[in-house]
C-alpha cells in the first residue's frame, strides 16, 4: 500500500510497522534511522515534496561513557544502552533494572546529568508503578499499547486472554482510520 505519490492523508490513515517505514524511506532515498515518529515526520515531508530537514550528527561514538567506569558522578555524555552501562545500572538497582523508554526519555529532556540521577529517575518510575492507581503514561507512537491498554479496561473484555487483544489489535491497524480501541466498535475486534 505503501507507494510514491500517495498522498499524506492515506499515510496518516494507516498504522505502519517501523520496518515498513524503514524499507518506504529507503524508496524515497530518505534516512532510515531514528525513532518511528521521526522517520514517519521525514516521509510525510518527502511526500509534500519538502527537502529533507537537516538533522543533527549523531554523537561520536569513539569514546562511549561506559568506556570507562561508571560511577554515580559520571557525566551523562555520550550514553550508549551496552553491556557495561546495563551492568552499572544492575550494580545500582539491582536485577530487575532494563532500559526503559521513560528513562531513555528523561535523559533526553534533561542537561548536565550524571548517572546517579538517571539511576534516581528510574528508582522514582518503578517506586511510581508499585502504586496499584498508577497509570504510567504511553508514548504518543505507543497506539498498540494504547490499543491493548483501552481493551482490558473494557468491562466487555474481562477474562480475554493477551492473544484475543492482539487479534483485535490486528485487525484495527489494518483498517484505514484512527488505531485506538473503541468498545462500541471493537465487538468483533473492527474498528
């Protein structure tokens, strides 16, 4: 479905895998690199026959912070999620640590950071999560876990197992129009 000269309106209309965008951009000659709504942003620019954005270079990667020890005091530089960055964290927190969007978000909204304040951030998020009445927030690209989300909050779906969401989920992203779940309309699983 994808193809050159569709218009922005029947891009927007569909939910895209990233894979899907990777392989468009590649068509269109644009970058394929980024989060999924920074390459969605490049296409629709290259469908409106916009010249690409320039982009910054991504940071150098010849010294990565987890090149030397880390400490708390270490400045958040050049972070990479590695093998030694996981194990600092791991030291820090514990094994239930991974690598989290939120955390990756935090990192990018704020300056002059250490790693003890993204280990503090992410103590914050999990201590936040214990609360049974937490509602953690989703992503703006985040429509599957939206989707699944408004499902089991549906009285109609008690009991339904993760399989039968998905299949709805399935059946929704391919339909043409907004990707989110609406129990009026999700009876059968459409949309």
């Amino acid at each position: 479905m994808l193809h050159p000269g569709m218009s922005t309106e029947d891009f927007r209309r569909y939910y895209w895998l990233k894979a899907e965008l990777q392989t468009f951009a590649r068509q269109l000659g644009v970058s394929t690199g980024g989060y999924k709504p920074v390459l969605a942003a490049r296409i629709e620019r290259r469908l409106l026959g916009k010249p690409a954005l320039a982009e910054p270079k991504p940071a150098s990667t010849k010294q990565r912070d987890s090149d030397n020890p880390l400490t708390r005091e270490t400045p958040v530089v050049n972070f990479t999620s590695d093998a030694k960055t996981r194990a600092f964290f791991n030291s820090q927190i514990g094994p239930e640590f991974h690598f989290t969007y939120r955390m990756n978000q935090y990192r990018l909204a704020h300056k002059d950071l250490t790693y003890g304040d993204l280990v503090d951030a992410w103590i914050a998020e999990r201590d936040k999560r214990r609360n049974p009445d937490y509602v953690p927030p989703i992503a703006s690209h985040g429509k599957y876990n939206r989707f699944i989300r408004a499902f089991f909050a549906d009285p109609a779906n008690r009991g339904k197992s993760i399989k039968e969401a998905a299949a709805a989920w399935n059946v929704v992203k391919t339909t043409a129009g907004e990707q989110v779940y609406v129990p009026s309309r999700n009876k059968g699983g459409r949309s």
